[in-house]
C-alpha cells in the first residue's frame, strides 16, 4: 500500500510524469476530500451526507431484494409447478440490463429515490432468486425423504432441511447482489441525483474535478466494502454451524 502511495506520488507529483487532468496527485485529491468533508460540502452536501444518502438507498433496494428474491428462489427451487409458472417470466425479463431500467424508472417514479430505489431491486433480486433456487434444488433428497420418514411436515421440511441446506448458495447470491446494488446505484444516481456519491462523480466529471473524482470513487469503495464485510458478519452468525475456512 505504500509502495502504490509513493509510485502515486512520485508519478504525479515528484517526477511529473501524468497530466494532473488524467490522474491528480496525492495532495490535490486530499484537498478535494477536506473540501467535501468539511464546510458546504460539494454537490450540494458534505461526504458523509452523500454517502449516508447511497447507503439507504443501497439499504432499502437490498432489502426489498431479500424479502422478495430469497423466498421466490426458495419456492421455485421447492416446487417444480411454481417454477414451470414463474421461470418463463423470469427468463424473460432477466437478460434486460438493470440500467435499461433507468429512463422507465424515471417517467414512471419521477428523479426521487423511488425510482433509484427499483432499479437496485430490480439489480440485486436476480442473483437472490438464482442462488436460493439452485441451494433449494441443491438439497439432498435423501435428507428430505429422512424428514419425511420421521413425520415432518411440508412446513417442516422447509424450514429445517431445504432452508439450512440452501444458506451458502443464498448468502452467495447475497454478495453478488450487495455487489451489483452499488454499482446499479452510481449509474442511477449519474442520471437525475441530488445527492449520493454518484451525483458527486457526475458534478466533479462536468467540473474536470479529478482529485473529487478519485474522492467520490473512494467513497463507493469504503461503503461497499463496509457493508460487505457486515454481510459477512452476518453469514458467519447465521450459518454458524459450518467449519471456518
């Protein structure tokens, strides 16, 4: 990490070598981060405005993701007729990109958060269904005839032999869909944003800003490894019945 730091440096600042309009020095980007950390802020609010904004959204696009991807996967990978039902209109509305969804978005929900808030759905519900579906599929049928044997219910069976047996693939398709919220989330919010980090970069990309740039990227990167590391927290507690690897 130093050594990248100094190589930075010595690019930029003590050899000169790079245009500071293609890549800043260390000291202009610090100085576009005290200039967005302090005071008025930049694109309307400080960094931690900016950033508190992308989390929720990020927050509220996941979570609707979850609650509605996690128990559909689940059920299409229990029954076989919920998947012939639901598995075409799947296919169908999959190959379209999250961020074709924008200008619909828009007309539809105006430049509020809503519509953000639909597109990150709309990102993160596909690997939530695809991952629950494939661990639901996954399970051992031997387990589930066991169950069966010692008089289980249906309710049963899925609540502690399918479910259990789909929590890695599920929290799996949690990462990738925590993954793909945050870059959703910079792309919606370069279209119509009045804060977030993605109203950051595109303010400091029509300013040539490149030391708010590289601020405004950092800050994408600190949230979603934060948030990253809390879903793996969580993993780790729930699925606290698996080895450490």
């Amino acid at each position: 990490m130093a050594g990248a730091l100094f190589l930075w440096w010595l690019a930029t600042s003590g050899l000169r070598l790079l245009n500071p309009l293609r890549l800043p020095s260390p000291q202009e980007v610090w100085a576009a981060f005290s200039q967005i950390s302090a005071g008025q802020g930049y694109a309307g609010a400080t960094l931690w405005q900016h950033a508190l904004h992308s989390l929720g959204l990020v927050a509220r696009g996941f979570a609707v993701a979850v609650v509605t991807g996690i128990p559909l996967g689940l059920l299409m990978g229990w029954s076989r007729r919920a998947e012939a039902l639901v598995n075409p209109i799947f296919l169908l509305l999959r190959p379209i990109p999250a961020l074709a969804w924008i200008p619909l978005a828009i007309v539809w929900f105006g430049l509020g958060d809503t519509g953000k808030v639909f597109v990150i759905w709309l990102t993160a519900f596909v690997p939530c269904v695809i991952n629950a579906f494939t661990g639901a599929r996954g399970v051992d049928p031997v387990l589930i005839a066991a169950a069966r044997t010692q008089g289980a219910s249906t309710a049963q069976v899925i609540r502690h032999v399918v479910i259990p047996g789909a929590m890695p693939l599920m929290f799996t398709g949690l990462r990738l869909s925590l993954q793909a919220s945050w870059t959703t989330l910079v792309a919606a919010e370069l279209v119509g944003a009045f804060f977030g980090l993605g109203r950051v970069l595109n303010v400091a990309g029509q300013d040539i800003f490149p030391g708010m740039i590289l601020v405004g990227m950092a800050g994408v990167a600190v949230c979603g490894a934060a948030t990253t590391w809390l879903l793996g927290r969580v993993e780790r507690r729930v699925i606290n019945w698996r080895p450490a690897v």
